[in-house]
C-alpha cells in the first residue's frame, strides 16, 4: 500500500507542491533523498565522481529531471548536459552520461528530442563522451527507440537502456542488436498493466538471463545493471560477467557493499550518480520498490 502511495504522490503535482512546502514533510522527504542523490549542483556530481574514481569506479552521471513540459526548459537541460560533457573531459573523470529524453524534448515535441539528442551525441562525440539513453513508461518506448536507433546509425558513442520486463523488449532486443550502442538491461522500474508486463519473479530472472546470454552470443557491449544478489551469482557462476565488454553497473548507495566485491572479484564495474534539483520522483521510485526502505521512511515521517 505504502509503495503504490508513494509511487501517485510522485506523479501528483498537488501533492508533490504540497509536501515541498510542508515545514514537516519536506525534510524527511530530503534525508531520503541523501541516500540517493549525489547533491543538487553539476559540482556535486564531478566531486562525487572524483572520489568514485579514485577508488576504482567509473561513473554513469545523470543531470536528473524528466517529462520537461516545455521548449525552454528543455534548451536547459540540453545545455547543461553540454556543460557536463565539458566539465567531465576538463576534470578527467572517467564518467559516460545518462539521461531520459523527455528530459531534453520528448514530452513536447519527439523531433525536439531527435534534435536535442543528435546535438549531445555529436558535442559528446568531440569530447570522447559516451551517452546512455535511459528508458522510460511503456508509452514512450517506440519513440525513444525510434530516436536512438537514428541516432545511433550516425554515433557510436551512444547507448540504450531495455526493460527485461517488457514482454515487448525480447523483440526489441533482437533489433537493437543490429546497432553498435552498449546495451544497459534493467528490470524495469515502472508500473505497467499486467498485459505487457512480467512480474518481478523467477520467471524475470530467467528471461534476464536470457537476454544476457543474447547480446554475448554476437559479442554486443552490455551492462548488467542489476542489485540482485541471486541473479548476479548465476551471472557470474555461469561466466558471462568476465568479458572486457560486459561491466556490472548499480544505482550510487543502494548496494555498496555488492559493487565493492564484485570489483574486488575483478569485474568490470559503474556506479551510476544522479544531481540536481528534480529528485523527487527519483527518489519516491527508489523508495517504492524496496520495503526495508518504505519502513525507514514512515519511522522518519513517525518521527518529525
Ligand atoms: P530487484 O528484484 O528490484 O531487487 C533486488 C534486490 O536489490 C532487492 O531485494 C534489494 O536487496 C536490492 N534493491 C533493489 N532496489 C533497491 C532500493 N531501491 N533500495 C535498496 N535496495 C534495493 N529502470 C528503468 O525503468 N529505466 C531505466 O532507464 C533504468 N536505468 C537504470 C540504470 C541503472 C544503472 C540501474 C542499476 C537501474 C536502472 N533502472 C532503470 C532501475 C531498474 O529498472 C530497477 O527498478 C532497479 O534496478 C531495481 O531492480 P533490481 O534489478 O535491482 O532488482
């Protein structure tokens, strides 16, 4: 009940404005977000980046935000992505960029996107900058594919992200083959009808394997971005995690303790950070699929 709650109030205008000018709620929602989010500045995400690097990590950066509602705030988020891909060469740090395309376009104009995304793939391009496109609500899977695809017939220092969960993404996968970006396979974060959707299950585990087991079978570049112990063990038991193109990537602060001893272990490994101001629905999402989580959560709003 408590993660279906906190997964309207973070697609609820009314309440999110709500909670955001509520002297009591909105701290709790903050200590939340610490866990989650590297800080509110581009200057947060390099530090953090900085010290990921030193110890061995390299990084997946997102500027956070989506569904941008218009054309203005969209020519922002693009451009601080470009400030980003500047800053991430400038520092040294060894950092691919991520982001949704209704962040930079999507929600207001597919052709937006397509512009905007072309702009960073060929700026991202000149700065030997990798980007990973992120993937979102079912309703806007053919057009982000559409726009990757595009792009990536043209760049290839872009990727995709596919959700194991959609039982359209086999499908896709097959096709996305055919192009040259890395892969990222994620489980899938988003509440869809059961339709066109697979629980979280053995079944899931099953079919992330297999996907896994796809994309080495022609040697495609993928990351296997997943907190899931069990799966990871049968990931590495079975070898598929030791090749120079396959790299075990996790959310900064939801399992460190795993990314610490997979890289120690000797795979390939990324800690993917997020910065700035939109982190709300973000963090109501990583507070929603994890019960111990929703529990330190109502203790923190018990407590206020
Ligand atoms: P689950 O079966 O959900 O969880 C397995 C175990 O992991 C849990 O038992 C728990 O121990 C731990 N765990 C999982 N989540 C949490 C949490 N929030 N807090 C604490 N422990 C937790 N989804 C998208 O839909 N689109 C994207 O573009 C996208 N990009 C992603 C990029 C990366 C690098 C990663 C790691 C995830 C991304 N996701 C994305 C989220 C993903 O789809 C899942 O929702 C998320 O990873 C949780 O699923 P899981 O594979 O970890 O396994």
């Amino acid at each position: 009940v408590a993660a279906n709650a906190l997964k309207r109030i973070a697609r609820n205008d009314g309440m999110k404005q709500y909670i955001q000018n509520s002297k009591d709620l909105y701290p709790v929602f903050q200590r939340a977000a610490k866990r989650f989010i590297t800080g509110e500045t581009r200057e947060d995400g390099i530090q953090r980046a900085r010290s990921l690097n030193d110890k061995g990590y390299p990084v997946s950066l997102e500027y956070i935000g989506e569904n941008t509602a218009t054309k203005e705030e969209c020519v922002k988020a693009k451009n601080e992505m470009i400030e980003l891909i500047g800053d991430i060469q400038s520092h040294g740090i060894d950092s691919k960029i991520s982001f949704d395309l209704s962040h930079i376009g999507l929600s207001v104009d597919e052709s937006l996107a397509l512009k905007h995304m072309d702009e960073l793939a060929g700026v991202a391009k000149q700065h030997v900058c990798y980007l990973m496109i992120s993937m979102e609500e079912s309703a806007k899977t053919n057009s982000i594919l559409n726009i990757y695809k595009q792009v990536s017939s043209i760049y290839n220092n872009v990727g995709i992200t596919l959700q194991v969960n959609l039982k359209r993404s086999l499908d896709d996968l097959r096709e996305l083959l055919h192009f040259p970006g890395k892969i990222r396979l994620v489980k899938g974060a988003y509440k869809e009808s059961p339709e066109i959707m697979i629980q979280r299950s053995e079944e899931l585990n099953h079919r992330y394997l297999q996907f896994v087991q796809e994309c080495l079978d022609v040697n495609h570049p993928i990351s296997i971005a997943t907190h899931d112990e069990k799966l990871l063990n049968e990931i590495k038991k079975r070898g598929y995690a030791q090749k120079s193109n396959v790299e075990i990537e996790m959310l900064d602060g939801i399992r460190p303790d795993l990314i610490n001893q997979s890289k120690e272990e000797g795979y390939n490994t990324r800690v993917y950070l997020l910065y700035g101001l939109e982190w709300f629905l973000y963090v109501c999402h990583r507070l929603a699929e994890n019960p111990p989580n929703i529990y330190q959560f109502i203790a923190d709003m018990v407590n206020v």
